[in-house]
C-alpha cells in the first residue's frame, strides 16, 4: 500500500535536509530543467511546494502544483499565504488528472513510483503528455530503475534504508525509512525498470528517455570528503530522467 502523505507531512519535510536530497537530488535535478524563464510549468506530486517555489523563483511562469495529499497542499498554501508568489495549488490525482492546461514543461519529482500497476504507470505518462504542449519535456526524480543489493548497502551510509517486500521486478513495493532530525520517516512505494519506463512513454507517444548520472554540487564536495560520496557514486538510489513530447 503506497504512503499516505496526509498523515507524515511534517516528517516528510524534515527529508530535505538529507546530504543526497540538498546535494544532489537537488543539484542534479535543476542541472538537468536548465532555464526555465516565461515557461508554463506544471509540477506533479508537488508536496509542500520545495520544488513548485523554486522552479517559480527562477522566472517560470505560470506555475501550477498538483497533489494527491490534502495536507501537503495545504501547506504549500500556507507557504504561499505568508509569502505570495502567484503559485497555483491544487489536490488531485495524476492517474485522473485529464487536461488542465497547455505547459511548456511538466515536473514530477517522485511521482512515477507511486504507480502500484502499470496501467497506474501509464495513466500518469498518459496525464503528463496531454499537458504538455508539442515540443514540451517533462523532468523527474524517480526510483532507481537498475537497483541492486549493492545500491540498497550504499544507502546506508547516508541514514537510508531501503527494503523491497520481494524480488525486484516491476510493481514490487519497496519501504524506504529516512533517519530526520526527530527520528525517522518511512514511506512505501513501487519498484519498476527501464523497460517498464520505456514502455508507457513510448506509448503515450513520448521521445525516447533520457537517463541523467546523478551529480554532486560542489558544495556538496566541499561540505563532506571524496569517501562520504564514494558509496552513493557507484550505486545512487535515485535516477533523474527527461523526455520530450
């Protein structure tokens, strides 16, 4: 059963203090959008808004948050309230989302493996295409597609761990268990490949994937030594991947 945000929000948010999420989730992920100045953005399974405001702060607009979670939405709103950005917020649920507007690039920031079925997979691929203008490209953060046992040991080096609930083929759930500043966070999600990816994009009539080396930003470098990172180098928990319409 896949998490239910409504009720770890306010853990949740304490995740982005996570060396991999500040340094290179993050660094990796905007290295990848690039310029994003007057473009219509849409961003998907938005939570509180981290990504939503920083892709707004860099001259995109309009821009357009959607989530499953209430909460997250509500907080995002209350973010919005006490310091205005022009950012719309909506609850819903991407599998269903149908046509909301014409965008210049979709954002999905651990979305796709929260698709417990690939006709769920497919559902979401199919919601990003259709709103997306021709020529647009959707960025996202997943899973990562290739994983091993090695890349679940490298995770806990960084206050990780990641436990499938069997072999990983696609669709298999997989719970992930943060250490944060008060304790720890667990979700649960769903595994799939990069045949499972290739599949419901070619199908909804995307470009072929493209699959991005994770990156550290230097100041990422800077903060821990060469070691500290070795482990996440060789067997990164996270993948960022781009496709155009």
């Amino acid at each position: 059963m896949a998490t239910n945000y409504d009720d770890i929000a306010d853990e949740y948010l304490q995740t982005k203090v996570n060396p991999i999420k500040k340094y290179s989730e993050e660094f990796t992920f905007f290295q990848v959008l690039g310029d994003v100045a007057q473009q219509a953005v849409l961003d998907l399974a938005c939570g509180d808004g981290y990504y939503t405001r920083a892709v707004r702060r860099q001259g995109a607009a309009p821009v357009v948050g959607i989530d499953l979670s209430a909460e997250m939405i509500r907080q995002a709103e209350a973010v919005e309230a006490a310091e205005p950005l022009g950012i719309e917020y909506r609850v819903g649920d991407v599998a269903n989302l149908g046509v909301i507007g014409a965008f210049d690039v979709v954002t999905a920031v651990y979305l796709l493996q929260y698709a417990a079925t690939e006709s769920e997979l497919q559902g979401m691929v199919d919601a990003i295409y259709a709103n997306l203008k021709p020529g647009g490209r959707v960025v996202m953060v997943t899973g990562q597609p290739n994983l091993t046992e090695a890349h679940l040991a490298a995770q806990m080096h960084y206050g990780v761990t990641i436990k499938p609930q069997g072999s990983l083929a696609d669709g298999v759930c997989i719970d992930t268990t943060i250490l944060v500043p008060e304790g720890a966070v667990t979700f649960t999600n769903h595994h799939w490949t990069k045949a499972a990816y290739a599949h419901v994009f070619q199908q909804a009539g995307f470009q072929p994937l493209v699959w991005y080396p994770m990156q550290i930003s230097a100041e990422g470098l800077a903060q821990y030594p060469a070691e500290y990172w070795r482990p996440y180098q060789q067997y990164p928990a996270i993948a960022v991947v781009s496709a155009a319409r």
